[in-house]
C-alpha cells in the first residue's frame, strides 16, 4: 500500500455555508484550520470585525500562514474561505502543487439554514452566488 501523501483542501461556499464548522470537524482538532476571517476576528474577543480595505492583507495572510503550516510539514491543512473567483484559489493549488500536496476542494452549501454570522445582505449573497463557477471536469 502506498503512503498518502499530505493533504491541502479548500472549503469554498457563501458566508453562512458552514465552512468554518465543516473545516473545524474534519480537522478533528488535529490539524491546522485556516481563514482569512481570522485576520479580522480578535483572538481576545472573538468579535468579528471585516474592514474591506485591508481583504487583500487578510488573503496573502492566510496564504502565508498555509506556506508555513505546508513548511512545518502539517500532514493536513483545510482553509476555509468563501473562495467565489478562480484566481482567489490560484496561489493554493500552486502551493500544493510545488510541495507535494494533494489538493482538494470542497463546496459546503447552506442546506441546514443557518444564517451567515457576518450579517452579509440577502442581494450581496445573491451577487456572490452568480460569481461561482463549479468545475466538472479537468
């Protein structure tokens, strides 16, 4: 039996999806959990506070905190963001790709009915969900 090599999976889907708890349970605890709502969430508080002109500082921090989790040689990495455009993807499938990671994306969909914790409107939801495209095939 061949060994598994270490895994990199992307969990995309619209805020309120369930990705951030899907991300938590597959982690098991184990293995490291990584969003660009971190960047905004205090550590003390927990309170949640998104600053649109600082997104493109929060996305290379979580690319950068997934380069140094795949260098520490973490076995499993899960991000969980919403991930709606292709190129927000790229530079994840290209670290993979240069460290030997499987890579592997998951869209979590809202069909438990939670509401979305960041109180993003119904139309910008709406917006979000036209943007994403779901590939079938290679």
């Amino acid at each position: 039996m061949r060994p598994i090599p270490p895994s990199l999976i992307l969990l995309r889907g619209l805020p309120g999806s369930g990705k951030s708890t899907v991300a938590a349970v597959l982690s098991e605890g184990k293995y490291p959990v990584l969003s660009i709502d971190s960047y905004f969430t205090d550590p003390q508080t927990g309170k949640y506070n998104f600053e649109f002109d600082k997104n493109h500082l929060a996305y290379k921090n979580c690319e950068q905190q997934t380069l140094e989790q795949i260098k520490a040689g973490a076995y499993k990495i899960f991000v969980d963001n919403t991930f709606t455009l292709e190129w927000e993807m790229e530079p994840y499938f290209k670290m993979a790709a240069e460290n030997s990671y499987r890579l592997f994306v998951l869209t979590v969909e809202n069909r438990h009915g939670s509401a979305n914790v960041h109180e993003i409107p119904e139309e910008q939801l709406r917006k979000m969900a036209e943007k994403y495209k779901v590939v079938l095939l290679p």
